[in-house]
C-alpha cells in the first residue's frame, strides 16, 4: 500500500526542522510514543538504528527505525520495521512565503496477520499517518501536545 500525503505549517522550515529532528519532542506529535533507544550508528546519520516504542490502545509495540536519507532540512527517509510491518517513510519539506510544506510519501508492506489487517482496512493506516502531521503541526505552530490529550 503506498500514499501520499501532505500539511503546511505556518513557520519557517528552519524551525520546523528543529522541532521535527528533536527526540525529546516525539512525545508532544506521536500519540503513544513511549522511548527511542539507539541501537547503532550515529543519531541521525544513514545506516544508524533505533528502537521505538509506543503504546497503541493496549498493546505496546516496538520497531526498528534504519535511516535511510537524512538531507535536512529538505528531505529525510527511514524504514520502520515491527512484527508484520515494514514502512518506508520519505519525508521533504520545502519553504514557501514564510511557511512550510510537508510532503510525505508512504509504503506499508505486510505479512502474517498484519497482511490481513493492511487489506480490510487501509484506512486506518492512511488516518494514523495524517493525525501524526496534524498533531506535529499543532505542536510546532501552538504548543499543543498529545500528551495533554
């Protein structure tokens, strides 16, 4: 399943990209967001590795993120890989009278149950991508954490 999808947030790229790049803020944007540990690699740089994880409705679920361009503060793509799951992840922003443009492109691939899951209701995945913009556009323009959700 691959999607597109795209936000504008009104502030500059630059500060867009701190807020964006900063582990400390995931937990204000990612709903369930719990930790990231670094597995390899330097943070942030091609090849390295962390470990995510986030509670999402009851269960808690771990993925390994891989970097796979880090371009900033024009691009960055990683893969995010869980049980049953692999995502590609590309994300570029651009600047355009003050405000930023979001794009992002994604890829789920399934297996096992998940395959399943991805087939009855893609939907749902397309939904969670969006409301992780929308939440990170709140916190970048206003403040506004999930954490107070």
């Amino acid at each position: 399943m691959k999607y597109q999808q795209k936000i504008t947030i009104n502030l500059p790229r630059e500060e867009v990209i701190r807020k964006f790049s900063d582990p400390a803020n995931f937990k204000h944007w990612q709903k369930g967001f719990i930790s990231m540990k670094q597995i390899n690699g330097e943070l942030g740089a091609v090849g390295s590795q962390n470990l995510l994880n986030y509670k999402m409705g009851k269960r808690e679920i771990e993925m390994t993120e891989t970097i796979l361009k880090n371009d900033l503060p024009a691009e960055f793509n990683a893969t995010y890989e869980a049980k049953g799951v692999y995502n590609i992840q590309g994300n570029k922003f651009s600047e355009h009278n003050g405000n930023t443009e979001w794009v992002t492109d994604t890829e789920f691939q399934f297996s096992g149950f998940m395959k399943m899951i991805g087939f009855l209701m893609p939907g749902t995945f397309k939904k969670q991508s969006y409301q992780f913009m929308k939440d990170f556009k709140a916190f970048a323009e206003e403040g506004k954490s999930v954490l107070n959700n």
